[in-house]
C-alpha cells in the first residue's frame, strides 16, 4: 500500500495539472510577433516561407509596427476565409498606440504567408525623411545650375509612377511560378529594376540637352522620394533617418545617369553607357532586395558608396551642364 501512494499521489497530480496547449501555426506566428521570440513560429513556417522571412526580415518588421504603433499589448481572432487548400486567419492586434489587423495565412500545416491589413494612414514627420534627403540633392543641383527645368522635373516623375505600375508585376513573376530560391530572386528583382529605370531615362533624355536631361533625372529621384514616404505613411511603418541619406544619394543617382545619357548619346556612346548604368543600377538595387531577406549594415554601405560614387561623377559634369546652358542662352 505504501509503495501505491507515490504512485497515486503522482498520478492526482498530472490529472490536475493544465493541459498542455500545442500551438496551431497561425497562433505560433501571433505568438513570436507578440515576443519577439522567432523560434516560437519558425518550425511551423513553410520552406518558401523560411526564405522569405527569415529572423533578420521578422525583426525588422517588428520593430517598424512597434515605432509605429508601440507595443504589442493582445491580440484576437477575428475571421477565417478560406480558398481552395489556403485558410487564411484574421487577428486584431491591440498596441499601446492603436490597433490594426493582421492575417495569417496556412497552408498543410504550416505558415505560407503574414500580411498587414487595416494599419491606418498615419503622417508622421519620420515619414518625411525621404522627401528632405531627396529636396536637399536637388537644392544642391539648382544652387548651381540655377535655371530651373520645371517642364522635366514634372515629366520624371510621371515617368518613374509609370515605371512603378509594370515594375513590381515583372519582378513578382518568378514568385508567382513558384521560384523560392533566394539568389535567383534577388537577382532578378534588382536587374528589372535596373533594366527598366535606366531604359525609361536613357530614351527620355538621350536627345535632350544636359540641362534637361538632368532634371529629368532629378523629377525621377524626387518622384522614387514621395513614393518611398507615401508606402511608408500607408503601410504605418517607421522610417529612420538614414532613408533621409538613401534618398539624398539617389536623387544624385537618377540626375547623374541621365546626364550621362545626353552626354554620351551625342558623343555617339549612348548604348554603351546604357548598359554600364543597367549593371550598375542591377548591382545596387539586388544589394537593397537581399537587405530585406538579411538585413546588413554592410549591404547597406555598399549599396550607397556606390551610389555615392556615381552621385560625385555628377558634381564632375556639372560645371559642363552649367556651360552648355549658357551657350545656349546667348545664341538664343
């Protein structure tokens, strides 16, 4: 009988304890983006999934919702839809700074996709960062040019919004097919941004004077400066002073390669330059694709000497730009 007691006493005590709770996948993902804790949900990812977010992309995630709408305090199931073998589940997140929703969606078992769904618009003066940096390189260019080219500032922004509609639709290709590996999709998505962008300048400025073209340059760079703070206003997300730095260097990239066009093109030299700014531009933008799936400071770095580079080349014909629009004005 004695030997028995332990044996009962044991066997009261497992009866009463609480049941041990396994996490569904779509807890497993609310549950690390709640912690932190991304071990919580990475065995219940998909192995497209584990690519496509790894722990470096799932912080940075987190930590934009949270400069953006505070801690993380609840969430709670809201709907389920689901769509052939998908079932895409519905949370409403509560932060110390609003709520918005989020869906997960599971496929045989494991975590096939994480979206933000009803995060408000919200202006905030980090979103403008990109619009200073941009306004400052451009400021810089018209302090020495002075003669404002209103007509083609304008005409490159239209031109980069007209990129940006078939832009994403070629790059999202590969993922539509199914393609998961990593070095491929990085490639592909910065030489079609490459190959696009620089074909778009180089026929809108090829003929033009370098004056010209270098505000076109200057309107496309502005423009990719109001769209980068407009998906940062929509999406809710946090910007840092740094995207103030990227978008400085950048409005000096796109006004720098499209004086090189009128230069080259009247020099004879326009397809060659066109396809050294393609490799350059593939270059720099797979270094910003393979930042989202591991972000580097390093990647970062370079991506903007580069850029730097080609920005400083511009300072370099300026002086010529400058020259060749005062020839101009006297024979005119």
């Amino acid at each position: 009988m004695r030997k028995l007691l332990p044996v009962f006493v044991l066997t009261v005590f497992v009866a009463f304890l609480p049941a041990v709770h396994s996490l569904t996948p779509q807890e497993a993902m609310m549950e690390a983006l709640k912690t932190g804790n991304y071990s919580i949900v990475e065995p219940y990812l998909s192995p497209i999934m584990k690519k496509a977010l790894p722990k470096g992309s799932f912080e940075a995630i987190r930590r934009s919702l949270i400069g953006a709408h505070g801690e993380i305090q609840s969430y709670e199931f809201v709907k389920r839809e689901e769509e052939g073998p998908y079932i895409t589940y519905y949370y409403r997140v509560t932060a110390s700074r609003g709520t918005y929703i989020v869906t997960v969606t599971v496929r045989d078992g494991k975590v096939g996709g994480f979206h933000l769904k009803g995060v408000p618009f919200k202006a905030t003066a980090s979103a403008l960062y990109p619009i200073l940096g941009a306004l400052l390189a451009f400021l810089i260019i018209w302090a020495y040019v002075r003669k404002l080219g209103v007509a083609e500032v304008i005409f490159g922004m239209v031109l980069l919004f007209i990129v940006l509609l078939i832009q994403p639709l070629i790059q999202s290709i590969p993922t539509f097919l199914g393609v998961s590996n990593i070095t491929f999709l990085v490639l592909w998505t910065g030489f079609i941004a490459g190959l696009l962008q620089e074909v778009a300048k180089y026929y809108s400025s090829r003929d033009k004077s370098q004056r010209k073209a270098l505000y076109i340059g200057a309107g496309f760079g502005f423009g990719e400066a109001i769209y980068v703070s407009l998906i940062s206003m929509v999406g809710g997300g946090s910007v840092v002073l740094l995207s103030a730095l990227e978008r400085f260097l950048a409005l000096l990239f796109h006004s720098s390669t499209t004086v090189i066009f009128s230069r080259a093109y009247h020099r004879g030299r326009g397809r060659e330059a066109l396809m050294v700014l393609i490799l350059i531009h593939w270059f720099v933008d797979s270094l910003a694709a393979y930042w989202h799936y591991s972000p580097s400071y390093l990647i970062l770095g370079v991506s903007y000497a580069v850029m730097l580079a080609v920005g400083l080349y511009l300072l370099r014909l300026l002086p010529e730009v400058k020259v060749e629009e005062e020839i101009e004005t006297v024979k005119w």
